[in-house]
C-alpha cells in the first residue's frame, strides 16, 4: 500500500507494519515535539489546522493515523490504550524521536495520553487535553451506555459503508471540524471507509478497558496539563468538572473554556487557538 497522491504525510514501518503519519514545523529545534493523539473516528486529518498554527510558531508536530485507521495498516487485537501506546512508542523510535515530547489527545485521544504518561517511562515534558474524554466519564448519568451505543453505532457504520452508504454521508458530517482545502477531502474520504469504521469500532469497544487503565492513578502533579474544552459551561456542570480535574491536580495548570465550540471544531480554524494557548503553557511550564 502507498499513500493516495492527494494524501498528506507519509508511511512510516513500525516492525512489519505501517501508520501514515504527517509532520509538520520545523525538523529541528530546542522545543520538544508535539505529539497530537486523535479521538474516535478519527485520523491525523483533525489536527491539520492546529499543525499549521504551531507551525507558524516554529513548532514541530506530528499527527498519525491509529493502526487501522485512516491510511494505516490495522494492528492486533485487542485495539485498548495499551496497544494503541505500543505503537506511538514504536513509532516515536522509528521516527528517531528520544523525547520530551509534549501529548495532546482530542476526545478519546485524551485516554490514550494519559495512560502513556501513566505506563511509559518516555520522556513527557507536559499535556494537552483537548475536550478530551477522562477516566471519570463513566461516573456520569448515562455515560456507560452511551459509549456502548457509540460502540455498536460504529459497527453498523463499519457494515455499512462496504455498500458505499457511508459515501454521501461524509459530505455531510465527514467534516464537522471545518478543516480547510485540500484537508477536507482528505478527511471526507476517510471518513466513507469501511475499513476504518472497523478500526474505529475496535478501539470503542475497548473504551471500557481503555479508560480502566488510564483511572488505575494519578497523573504525576509536576506534569503541566493544559486542559481546553469546548461547549458552554451551563448545563455540563459535571462533564466540566471532570474535565478540568487534571489540571487542577496539577502543580502547574492551565484550563480554557470556549463555549462558541463545539466537541469538533475545537480543532478547526475557528477555535484552535485556544489548543494552541493550551500547548504553549505547556511548553513554557516543562521547561522550568
């Protein structure tokens, strides 16, 4: 497999299989590496927006689709957190990269960061939640049975799109972030692919699991964790509450709430600042 000539990135071995990952930046500097983890469905596409603006910044980021995902080649199951950091691991040494990097997880994205920081001894110089979903989200009024639902939706999406349905749909919600040209198509494409929807519904049913190991402890309070969510504060008490607990933990912490977004376009052109805010402070504040 190759990447399509319309895709960004490039197809980087990990031992006998492949993530398509996209860099951006500079190729060096004295900044560590942003590492931007995707949520549920997702794929390196999200963070093209918040890649350029660090770019500008004369930082380095890489984003990479999950195994399976996107353009990448499916791994073992089962697809938990665990897994999912064996590989980021793999493919941070693949990459030549010795660390400290900076984590920034979308939504589910959040798990996977944190059970990293919790189980790797890789250098992590701080970490950015971005709406990002915590191991505490199955203490909220329906939580377990909306992940599950989320779950089996997944699959039948996976069933279905092997009958191109999920073709038309992605033109209209294979964009909800408001990535720009040519990203967008990039992203729609993804989106309509059966064999993604599978990968994707790998992972949510391994959520459970995923978010048990990532609870298991507390996070390290001399880790600085920049926490940005998306949505008015009215009505979502608790999900902020949780949300922020992180950064409150921590001894140097940073929360941001923009209200006008919405759980995806925190990563688009309108928002993303916001994430961008979120990776500076932590920057500034691993490097005291």
């Amino acid at each position: 497999m190759t990447l399509p000539a319309s895709c960004r990135g490039e197809l980087v071995d990990i031992g006998g299989r492949r993530l398509r990952v996209v860099r951006a930046g500079p190729t060096g500097g004295a900044h560590p590496l942003i590492v931007c983890e995707h949520g549920a469905f997702g794929c390196a596409s999200d963070w093209a927006v918040v890649q350029e603006k660090l770019a500008v910044r004369g930082l380095r980021s890489l984003a990479y689709d999950r195994a399976g995902l996107g353009h990448s080649d499916p791994g073992p199951a089962p697809r938990d957190g665990r897994a999912i950091n064996d590989d980021l691991e793999a493919l941070l040494a693949a990459v030549g990269e010795a660390g400290p990097v900076v984590l920034a997880g979308h939504s589910m994205g959040g798990l996977m960061v944190r059970l990293f920081v919790l189980e790797r001894t890789f250098p992590v110089a701080g970490l950015v939640l971005a709406d990002a979903v915590t191991p505490d989200v199955f203490s909220l009024p329906g939580g377990p049975q909306a992940i599950r639902g989320f779950g089996r939706l997944l699959q039948l999406t996976s069933h279905a799109a092997k009958f191109g349905v999920m073709v038309p749909i992605s033109l209209i919600n294979g964009n909800l972030i408001g990535l720009p040209r040519p990203v967008a198509g990039e992203k729609r494409r993804i989106h309509a692919s059966a064999s993604h929807a599978h990968a994707a519904a790998a992972e949510v049913m391994s959520w459970p699991e995923t978010s048990r190991m990532a609870g298991a402890a507390d996070l390290p309070r001399d880790l600085p964790v920049a926490v940005v969510t998306a949505g008015p504060h009215r009505g979502r008490e608790a999900l902020k509450a949780i949300q922020e607990k992180a950064a409150r933990h921590a001894r140097r912490g940073h929360i941001e709430h923009v209200a006008p977004a919405s759980h995806a376009n925190l990563l688009g052109p309108r928002h993303a600042d916001a994430v961008v805010r979120g990776v500076e402070f932590a920057l500034q504040a691993g490097s005291r």
